[in-house]
C-alpha cells in the first residue's frame, strides 16, 4: 500500500474477533493484534486516512487492550450509546435509564451463563464475581466487581452513567430468544444486538450503525468502510459505504456485506483503490 488514495477515506472497525484476539481468540491464538494489520492502518493513517474503532466495549475498555499498539481518530463504543474523536472528547452520548437496569438485571438473574457486564464510559462493571472461565486473567482483572445493582448504579453516577448491559446465554439461540423479547421488556425503551451467545442492550436508538452516522455527520467523514464479523456488526455494515467482513464470518454477516477479505489490511487495501 502506498497511502496515496487515503485521503477523504476513513474505515471504522469492530474491535473484538476483527481486529482484537485477545480475548478467546480462535481466528488468530498467536496475535493479540495482526502485525499486517497494524502496519496497514499506520499506512493508512499516514496517507490521510481516518481509521476508528467501532465496538459493542465502552471506551475505556477498548484502550485498556490498545495499549501502545494503536490509537484511533475516533470511536463509536458501547454499541454506538457513546461517539468520542481521537483526542477522547464525547460528541454524543446515551444511557440506560436506572430503573431500566434494575428490570432488565432482575429479569435475566438466573438465566444467564455468566455474570453480567455493566459497561459505563470508563470501563466495565461485573455484577456478582470476576471468575469467568474462558477470559484471560489480564482482562477480568480490569474488571470492578459490584455485589449489586444498587452500588453499580452509584457508581455510574456523576456523568459516567450505564451505556450497555452486556449479557452471555451460552447458546445462539438463548440469546435470540432474549432479543426477540427485550423490547416487549424494558417497554420499547431499549435495543438489543446479539453477537453469537451474548447480547448488549443498549438505549433505544443506539447501535453501531447509527453511531458511525454521528461521527461521519461530526469530523465530516468522506467515504467510510466499515468491518465486522458478527452479528451485531450488520448495523455498521449497513450504514458504511462499503462493507467489509470475512470470509470466515456467519452467513447472514456475509450476506449483509459488500465484499469478503481475511483481515482488516484486506478491506484497507481495497478502500484505497475506491
């Protein structure tokens, strides 16, 4: 890639299992982060283009796992409830109401496969324990462990409010069934975005697809492409002017793109030549 064709373009990428495998990576066990991939995107960048994270993580998680590795020009996380530009300032934010909380929570105790993640802005809240087996010791670590609703909702207060709900069924179709119902639940007040046995609720309104609208209305996007590779992607893949997700990807994210490639340097690649 040379960088000459970046200008005006700007790609927007989920983070967990498309371009982060640190957490029950299968895809890529030896990478945290492709190598081709982060040199891609540092060309990318270096020609002009805007490349951002688009995720179903609030934002302190997502630069918890950054680390040195990358930085982004922005982000679209907790499902699209909260839009921050690359020097971390919030241009759009939405949270669950607490008594909307307290139902959903009340409602799925004892359903679940694993305790639920409370995510405000600065990161995630565990309810009930941080053992959860098949998450790396680094990242439950950064877990707050809460014992109850009433002291997760206290420390959400202050401007730091409850974004998503993220909720682990064990099975596809425990987490389709709880999708079809959230709305009937919370009284329309609410959306839900499975990503294969987990699900996040987020505000009503909020989702990927409509976060990227604010940051492409906000910084004043050019053309934007947009890759994922679950479920919960097919909002952003929907809004994106072109639509990337991989070869390995479910057949309805398949279906719902624009072209197939192995890795997030694959979309860059052709973006630059669009």
């Amino acid at each position: 890639m040379t960088g000459a064709g970046f200008a005006g373009r700007a790609m927007a990428s989920d983070f967990d299992g498309t371009l982060f495998f640190g957490i029950g990576g299968r895809a890529h066990p030896l990478h945290r982060f492709l190598p081709r991939d982060i040199e891609a995107i540092r060309t990318f960048r270096a020609g002009g283009g805007l490349f951002g994270v688009c995720t179903g993580r609030p934002l302190g998680a997502v630069l918890a796992d950054a680390g040195r590795d990358l930085s982004f020009d922005f982000a679209i996380t907790s499902s699209g409830a909260c839009v921050s530009d690359g020097a971390g300032n919030t241009l759009f934010s939405r949270e669950i109401p607490d008594d909307d909380v307290r139902a959903l929570l009340d409602a799925t105790r004892g359903q679940t496969a694993r305790p639920p993640f409370i995510a405000l802005e600065s990161g995630y809240l565990v309810l009930g324990g941080a053992s959860i087996p098949g998450l790396p010791k680094g990242f439950l670590k950064r877990l707050r462990v809460v014992s109850s609703v009433d002291e997760a909702l206290s420390m959400g207060h202050g401007g730091d409010g409850v974004q998503v709900i993220s909720l682990g069924f064990g099975t596809q179709e425990r987490a389709a069934r709880f999708v079809a119902g959230v709305g009937e639940l919370l009284g329309g007040r609410g959306s839900a975005f499975q990503n294969l046995d987990s699900v996040d609720v987020v505000p009503t309104g909020c989702s990927k697809g409509a976060g990227l609208a604010v940051a492409r209305q906000q910084l004043g996007l050019g053309l934007v492409g947009g890759i994922g590779d679950s479920f919960n992607d097919l909002p952003l893949l929907d809004e994106a002017d072109v639509a990337y997700t991989f070869n390995r990807a479910p057949e309805a994210v398949r279906e719902g793109a624009d072209v197939l490639v192995d890795d997030v340097a694959g979309a860059l690649a052709d973006l630059e030549q669009r």
